[in-house]
C-alpha cells in the first residue's frame, strides 16, 4: 500500500 | 491596512472552505494584497490563498503587517455579514485587533467587529515554480462529486492522466470504482468544460479525505484546476476574480 508522505518532503521550510 | 471588498461573502467563502484545515493563520498584508499560506497539523496539507490588492477597492497598506487570526472567530464575525454585504477591513500598526465593517449597499445599515489578534509563529515553506506535466481544468462541482463518491469506497484515489483523458480510481473493501473524463468543450456553458493539457503521463494516488476538504471551496469558483506532476504535491486551484486565487497542495502517497 502507498504511504502519505510529509509536504515538507517537497517544499522546503523558509 | 484598509481594504474594502465589495462582497463580505467571497471572505465567507473563503474561511468557510479553509477552516477544518487550518485553525490559526497568519493574514499577511502588504502593498500586493493579502495573503495567507498555512498547512494543517499533519502536513500533509498547504493552504494558499492570494486576494490580490486588485481584488479590493480601494486597497492601502502602508507597512506590512501579519495579522495573525484564529479562523472559527473570523467565520463568527462573518456570520453576522448580510450575503451582499460590502466588508472594509482595517488595522493599524502594530494592531492588537483588526476591525470588520459590514455595510449594506441599499440601507444604512453599518455594522462594526473587531477581532482580537493573535502572535502566530508560523512554519512558511517555499513552494517551487513548477511546470507541471498534466494541467487539467474541469467544472469544480464535478470534481466535488468525483472525491465524494470514491470516498464512499476508499479513503485514497488514484489520479492518472493520459492522452486519453483523466481517470480517477480507487480499490475498497466492498469494490472499486472509477470516472474517466476526456477534454470537453461546451460552447454555451463553458463553466462545464474540461481542458487536459499534458506534457507527459501522470499517475498518483492521494488521500480523498484532503481532497473532499478541499472541494468545499467548490463555491467559490465554477471551474477548478488541478495540476500534477510524477511525484510532487497536487495542486487544486481555484481562481477568483482579479487573478486572486484559493490554492491547496496536497502531498501525495507513494508505494512503499
């Protein structure tokens, strides 16, 4: 089964 | 800050869509309008919302100012707004509140709010620019209807997108289901089209419950835009007049 990833996997924190 | 919206109802909207999200949020007000960007507990949700200064008449803002708002209080003073209410909004430097005014266009009905502000440290992250593979614009209630009958089976949907059309998809433990749209074009009600713009195919699987979420903006706009590509974040947008816009991003879910 795919797993949720985290947005902050992808946008970085600024 | 001073701006006045000729509709009280488009902020309405706007909270009312965001508020099962989103609780504490940062309105940031500067020369450009006002915005807003805040992901929701399990960051797995952004909220981006754009009303353009354009969106305003008139619209000032002297000094950027954060205003920072608990969202189940906003909906409570928006509340007491009539639907063709027309809203100022204003604060001053360094504001402990900001004040609403609601009037009517046709009485003299004048109302007044202030709403206490709160200091939010707020997590704000850089989302790229992104050329997306698939861009595909299509008749928000149709989207809406889509996310909530394939929830009624799964809580994830699979959103692949070829030249063929656009096909949704999910696996529950009673069955599966899916809708496929192609491109559409209604000549007389073009809020019912649906555009595909695809560079490359796209196949990925998201979680319904954010997206079900998301389509309570679904009032707001007749037509919304969802934007993919391989392994990044969905983008939902949808557009408000004066190129202001309500945008979400949803963090896909990858094999393991």
């Amino acid at each position: 089964t795919p797993v949720q990833n985290d947005l902050t996997e992808f946008f970085v924190m600024v | 800050l001073e701006a006045r919206l000729e509709q009280a109802n488009l902020l309405k909207k706007v909270v009312d869509a965001i508020k099962d999200l989103v609780q504490d949020c940062n309105f940031d007000c500067n020369d450009s309008g006002i915005a807003l960007q805040a992901m929701d507990n399990s960051h797995v949700a952004l909220v981006s919302m754009m009303l353009k200064s354009e969106s305003f008449s008139p619209f000032r803002c002297d000094r950027n100012i954060a205003l920072g708002i608990n969202l189940t209080s906003l909906q409570k003073v928006l509340r007491c707004a009539n639907s063709e209410d027309i809203l100022t909004l204003k604060a001053e430097d360094a504001p402990d509140v900001v004040n609403l005014v609601f009037e009517s266009a046709d009485s003299d009905r004048l109302s007044e709010y202030d709403i206490k502000l709160m200091d939010i440290d707020q997590e704000h992250l850089g989302i790229p620019e992104t050329e997306y593979a698939a861009n595909i614009s299509m008749p928000s209630a149709e989207f809406q209807k889509i996310c909530r009958d394939l929830m009624a089976l799964s809580e994830s949907v699979a959103i692949e997108c070829t030249k063929e059309g656009v096909k949704f998809s999910c696996n529950g433990d009673i069955g599966s289901g899916s809708v496929t749209l192609r491109s559409h074009t209604n000549v007389d009600k073009p809020e019912n089209n649906v555009e595909i713009d695809l560079t490359e195919p796209v196949a990925l699987t998201f979680s319904l419950k954010y997206l079900v979420n998301f389509c309570k903006a679904s009032g707001l706009s007749g037509q919304v835009k969802l934007c993919l590509s391989n392994e990044v974040p969905l983008l939902v947008e949808y557009g408000l007049a004066s190129n202001s816009y309500l945008r979400f991003y949803l963090a896909p879910k990858i094999g393991d």
